[in-house]
C-alpha cells in the first residue's frame, strides 16, 4: 500500500452542490458566491499605496536572514500594543495563518485520538485540521432558542478524560454569536475546574454589531487560553498568511506551551520574512481601513437584513454571516438557488446543524446585495 490511511480520508469528494457549481462556472455563468466571505473581492482593500511602501521597508528590512523562531519581535510588539499590551510580546508566537494555529495547538495539546471540543454549529475546516493533527473532534451545541448561546452545561457534560481542550469562536462562524460577560466568567470557571485549555479564535473581533467590546477568555479564570487572530479578516489581507497566538494564564502553563510552540514554529521557520516585518506597520497604519471595512460591512449587514425583515431567525451579531432556519429540505433549497438563481449558498448540514438551514455570507457588493437577499427570501 502505497498511501496512508489519512491520504485515502484526504481525498477530495464533490457533492451535488459543488457539482452543479462547477458546471454553472464552466458555462461562463456569473455564480453570486455567498460562501467565501472575502471581503478584499468587493473593493475592501488595504490601501495599495500604504501596503506599497509598508512592503517596500520589509523587503529592505528582510533581505539579511535572521529567523527568530517565535516571529519577528517587531510584528510581535505591535501585536502585543494591539492587546492594550495585556500579553507581552515575549507570549505572542506568529503562524502562517489561524488554520495552522489551531493545527499547532492541537498537536500541543492532544494525543492521537484524544478530543478537543469545538462548538456545534462547527467552522468546516476544523474536521480536516483535526484529521491532519490526528485528534478527534467532540462537539458541545450553541442554542438556536437562545440566540445561539453556548449550552454549559451540555459543555460540560461532554468532557471526558480525553478531552483535551475547549474550542471557543467568537464572533462565531457562521452563527455570528457574539459570547457575552457572563458566559465568558461561566466559561472561564469552567475551564478552571477542569483543568482545560481554551483555544479562543477571534478572527472576526473587530466585527461587531450590537456591542463596542469583545468579551475575551483571555480575561477570565481559565487557566490557559490561546487566543487566535491574524490578518486575514480584520485587514482583508488574508493572502499575507500571518496569523498569531496569544498565549495567556498561569505563569508554568504559558512557559511550557512556549517552549513546546517554540520548537514546533522552529522546525518549519514558516512565516515568510517580508510578511512578518510587513505585520507591525499595517497593524499600525491600519485603524482607519478597519473603521472604513467595519462601516462597509454594517452597511451590508443592514442591508441584508432589511430584505429579510420580518422572517424569523438570529440576527448575527458579528462576523461576516446569517444563518437562516427554512421549511424545505436544506440540499434541495440550496440547489434550487443555484440552479434557478446563480446564488451560492451552503446547506446547515455542512455545518453539523441540526434542522434544516441556509448559511451565507452577507458580505457582497453593496450595489446588488438588496437584490441577491429578496431572491433569497423568496425561496425560504
Ligand atoms: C472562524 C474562522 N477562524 C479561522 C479562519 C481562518 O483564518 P486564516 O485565514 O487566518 O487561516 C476562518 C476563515 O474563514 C474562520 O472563519
């Protein structure tokens, strides 16, 4: 046999929706894509003349080779500054984007087989990040009754002497469950009675609606918390592939997680040197592009949801999507819009949902997006 058992699970497989959009794209029809969520595609982007000469210092600046196996301290400092300096730069270790943080907290944390538990409805790469890293992936349930709020005691319940560590997104994907105070204290306490983990993925933390702060884990009594983030989201530029941990708690639990990232990041020295001096300045010179991003995206947010007025669902409260609960069979709505309408959206079931869903991004082209979303109503 020439391939292991995790290539033969790797292999890519086509289900109907992606058959039929394939074939759509084939045919030269333009698809609405409702899935990707990228907001550089509808004019978001960094401003071409700041990331000019923010680049053109980093490659001066990155052409001697000298690697430090945790990222540059410069990106690292600004990160840290970015935190209101509650974490030093001396906890912050860069990464080639977040998916490959939760990859490096896995293998830190769990044996082969052992469980992390991720919140249900789940981010779909999380099953192949699992299945590279080996570990199994548990789930606890967010509440659709109660505005997807994470069920604590359905949480705790689920942790066994396998379980590794605790999975918490927030803003979520693709509830747009925003954690409040009390859950993070819950939470927090939780964690600190079972002695767990928290591996928290902020990648959405400037996208908020309904609160000017985020609630963070890092801030509670949990003794460990890896908090993740990068630039993918927050400054439309995920092609930089930076991504950090912030690692926080008590004092012999951060060393040695260090140590243990530190060798990990040192074997591959993956994040690119012209990116990582590149990170510090356009942290820095990036708060008016966030503030302009964070408008546009309310706007279609609004907008959205103006079209979808008075249908009954959990109006997301940050990140970049709407789950809306239908009648019909899910797959068949889903293709439905495609077939009919051009409009790409995903069933819940891709997202271990429970009922019968659609799931899409509300970031679009603000010109058409009333008009995308009264198509969408239609056939809910
Ligand atoms: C919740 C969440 N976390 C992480 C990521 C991936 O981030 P990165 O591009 O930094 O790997 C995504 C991408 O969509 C996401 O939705």
């Amino acid at each position: 046999m020439i391939f292991s058992d995790l290539a033969k699970e790797l292999t890519a497989t086509n289900n109907r929706l992606y058959g039929l959009n394939h074939s759509l794209r084939a045919e030269g029809k333009d698809v609405v894509d409702l899935v990707s969520g990228n907001l550089s595609n509808y004019g978001a982007l960094y401003p071409s003349d700041t990331l000019q000469e923010i680049l053109t210092r980093a490659i001066h600046e990155a052409r001697v080779y000298k690697p430090d196996s945790f990222g540059q301290r410069v990106a690292r400092e600004a990160i840290a500054e970015s935190y209101a300096s509650t974490v030093s730069s001396d906890q912050i270790l860069l990464t080639p984007g977040t998916s490959l943080s939760y990859w490096y907290c896995f293998k830190m944390l769990a044996e082969a087989g052992e469980e992390i538990l991720c919140p249900r409805p789940s981010y779909p790469l999380f099953d192949y990040i699992a299945k590279i890293a080996g570990v199994k992936i548990a789930y606890y349930d967010l509440l659709e009754s109660r505005n997807w709020e994470i069920d604590l005691l359905m949480l705790e319940k689920q942790i066994n002497p396998r379980t590794r560590a605790i999975v918490l997104i927030s803003p979520h994907n693709p509830t747009g469950a925003v954690i409040n105070e009390e859950q993070i204290e819950r939470l927090g306490e939780l964690a600190m009675r079972h002695e767990l983990p928290m591996i928290s993925d902020e990648v959405f933390s400037h996208f908020l609606y309904e609160r000017n702060h985020l609630p963070r884990i890092a801030s509670s009594k949990a003794p460990l918390v890896f908090t993740l983030n990068g630039l993918s989201k927050n400054y439309a530029l995920p092609g930089m592939k930076v991504g950090w941990i912030a690692v926080t708690g008590r004092k012999s639990l951060v060393q040695n997680s260090l140590r243990t990232l530190e060798m990990i990041s040192d074997t591959f020295l993956p994040v690119n040197e012209i990116a990582q001096f590149a990170t510090a300045d356009i942290i820095k010179r990036g708060d008016s592009f966030i503030n302009k991003q964070v408008e546009f995206v309310r706007a279609c947010r609004l907008k959205a949801l103006s079209s979808l007025d008075n249908l009954s669902f959990v109006r997301p409260q940050g990140g970049f999507y709407i789950t809306l609960p239908i009648g019909g069979d899910e797959e068949e709505v889903a293709l439905k819009l495609l077939e009919k309408e051009h409009i790409l959206v995903h069933p819940g079931y891709f997202y271990e949902m429970e009922g019968s869903h659609l799931v899409m991004t509300f970031i679009f082209d603000s010109e058409r997006i009333a008009h995308v979303f009264d198509c969408i109503r239609n056939y809910i």
